[in-house]
C-alpha cells in the first residue's frame, strides 16, 4: 500500500460528457466537487494479484440508483486511477455484476452482465507517479437496461467496478491501483478514512475468478455513471478528525453512524446533487424504513423519472423544498449530539425529487436508508 501524500500531477478528464451524467459514488467526500482530502491510501483489492475492485449496492442500502420508472440505466463507471509511473499506459477491464446466491458477487459468466476489455490510461511521456480521473462510458445506447421487474435475475445487490490485472511491478516500479478510504478496522494504521459505527459490515469486494472472493474495509472513489440525480447521508462526528477536513463524511458514517451516547452522538446531513438541473429545485421527503415503490408525483406539472422508495402520499413525510446551487445542496437533518440513543435500530430512509423547471423534468434521486 502506499501512500497518497507524494502522488502528484493530477489529470483531469471532464467537461461536457460529464455535465450529462452523474457518478454516483460512495465515498467521504464528493471527489466532483470538493477536495480530496480523507484518502487512506492508494491500494488494489488483492495486491498484485489479478482482481476486481467490486462496490456493492445493495437494496439494503441504496435503491434507485439510476432509475428510469423501474428500470436500472447505467452509463459508464468513474473512477480515480492511481499510477507509479505514467509514462506506460495501464490496461484495465469495466465490469458490472450480479450477486451470488450467497455473500459477495457472482463470479461465473452468468454472473457477468457486462464487461468491457482492454481500457487503457491516457498517454503521457511523464515518468513520474500520478492520477487520471478516468470516465469510461459504455457505448451502449440508453446505457445498459436492468429490468428487475421482469427479468429471471435479481438486482437485490449489483457489484460495480474495474478488473486490475496482476501486477508484479505494483508498487515498486509501476501499475495501476484506485484511491481508497479504509474503515477503521482495516488494521491498516490508516489516520484518514471513513468512520462509522463499530460492526459496519465492508462495503466493497475483491472479486476473483480462480479462488474466493473476499470483502474489503475501505471505500474506493468508483462507481457508475447514470442520469438520475444523486442523495448520500453524511455523519457529522465532532470528535473525528478521519476526513482531514471540516465536513460530514458521505459514506460509512452517514449509513452507519454511532448515536449511542457512548461518547458519540453523530450528527447527519443529506447532500443532494444533480450535474443535469444543477440549479434545480429539490423536494426532499422521508420514511421510517423503505417503502413499496409507487409513482409519487407531489403535484409536479410536467414529466417525473422514477419511483419513490420512501411511500405514497398517505405515508411520505416531506421534510422541505430547496434549490440546488451549482450541482449541490447540503440540507441538515440532525445536528451533532441531538439524536436520541433511544433511536438506535431505527432505520430512516430518505429520497428527493429534483426538478428542472425550465424542461419541466423532474427525476427522483437514489434513496437512502440511514441505519441508527
């Protein structure tokens, strides 16, 4: 593992292709939009050894991540490479799966719904280490269609990610791995990373195909690229300095944070953003536990994308209406040290809707569950 203070230059590969989709990553910070600064380490899922860097999404968690009235649209995958030496491209594999019938991801080629091979890292004549923020789309027309509704598979948990092929080189020389944010029992000694809850189960895999897969305590900066606006839970912990900055983390903390009095009382906030309306207006609602998913409207003149996960309009609790200002809106929902002990086993679920008023097309974001 090594770590990421010295990586320098950053290459940055974004512009008008990525103002019409929205990575949507799980990670402490929004690497879209703030600085970077809670990464552990730059690391690959299995050292040298050939390996998928998998983020699991699952219903558990997360649902409607790039929904289109049912069905899972995904575009491409994001994600931060890490190189030792940039002069000699990187070749890597994009892949998305299902689940196993047990934990982690299914492996066999019925597992694989889709894989694109032999991605390479820009050129460079730059013998240094560095980065590229790499947006890889999958030249698929209306990206690739998950109809869980319909089809024999089941979308209860996607695995997302990159094949790194085995390096022997990594890290003495050269390769390829990903920025990482550790868990706080990774066992790494990692003073920056993620926060959460002790128990928190891992969040990522390593997935092999000649031996057994393996979960992994860290966070990567990856994930898919969809159209749908994004929702992530931050955990506010006063006495954590793990992020390196002030902010909330947007990931572990946020679905698992500690309000047991002992001594954490975490705080929350919800970060909505949408690189599509990115001055749109923001309907933001809640539940107590996920909800059957029936079309929810809330009176919108126009065309809405999605389905709400939070309820119908007997039981959805609308907590406010807001605007998004460049992309972004941070709405508190808990300040640190008001949420009562006595909620925790309570899971609360939050989704938005974001409308664009000048189309008059509004889509609802991923919903959230927070597990207190």
């Amino acid at each position: 593992m090594q770590s990421l203070r010295s990586l320098l230059p950053l290459a940055v590969l974004t512009g008008t292709a990525l103002a019409q989709v929205n990575p949507f990553i799980f990670y402490p910070q929004d690497p879209e939009r703030q600085t970077i600064t809670c990464t552990s380490f730059v690391g690959r899922p299995d050292v040298a050894n050939r390996a998928e860097a998998l983020l699991e999404l699952d219903d558990d968690h997360f649902r409607g991540i790039g929904d289109s009235n049912g069905f899972i649209r995904l575009f491409g995958m994001y994600h931060w490479l890490a190189d030792e030496r940039l002069s000699t491209p990187e070749t890597y594999d994009i892949v998305v799966r299902t689940a196993a019938a047990g934990p982690g991801p299914d492996m066999t080629p019925a597992g694989e719904l889709l894989r694109i091979s032999g991605i390479t890292s820009p050129p460079s004549t730059n013998p240094q280490r560095g980065t590229w923020i790499m947006t890889d789309g999958f030249n698929i027309g209306g990206g690739l269609l998950l109809n869980p509704l319909t089809s024999n598979l089941t979308y209860d948990r996607l695995y997302v990610g990159v094949d790194l092929p085995a390096n022997p080189l990594w890290p003495a020389t050269d390769g390829h791995s990903l920025f990482r944010a550790d868990m706080l029992n990774a066992g790494t000694g990692a003073v920056l990373g993620e926060n959460h809850r002790a128990g928190a189960p891992d969040p990522t895999w390593a997935g092999r195909l000649t031996a057994a897969s393996f979960s992994t305590p860290w966070t990567y900066i990856l994930g898919p690229l969809v159209t749908s606006p994004n929702l992530h839970l931050g955990g506010v912990d006063p006495t954590s300095t793990r992020l390196g900055a002030p902010g909330a983390n947007l990931s572990m903390n946020g679905l698992w944070p500690d309000i047991s009095g002992q001594p954490r009382r975490d705080g929350l906030i919800l970060r909505i953003s949408d690189n599509l309306a990115p001055f749109g207006l923001v309907f933001l609602a809640g539940s107590v536990g996920f909800q059957m998913p029936p079309y929810f409207e809330f009176g919108l003149q126009g065309t809405l994308i999605g389905y709400s996960h939070v309820g119908n309009p007997g039981s959805i609790v609308p907590l406010g209406l807001s605007t998004l200002s460049s992309g972004v809106r941070e709405i508190t929902v808990a300040l640190p040290n008001t949420l009562s002990p006595t909620l925790a086993g309570t899971d609360f679920v939050f989704q938005s809707i974001v409308w664009d008023v000048n189309i008059n097309l509004a889509q609802w974001t991923n919903a959230q569950v927070t597990h207190l």
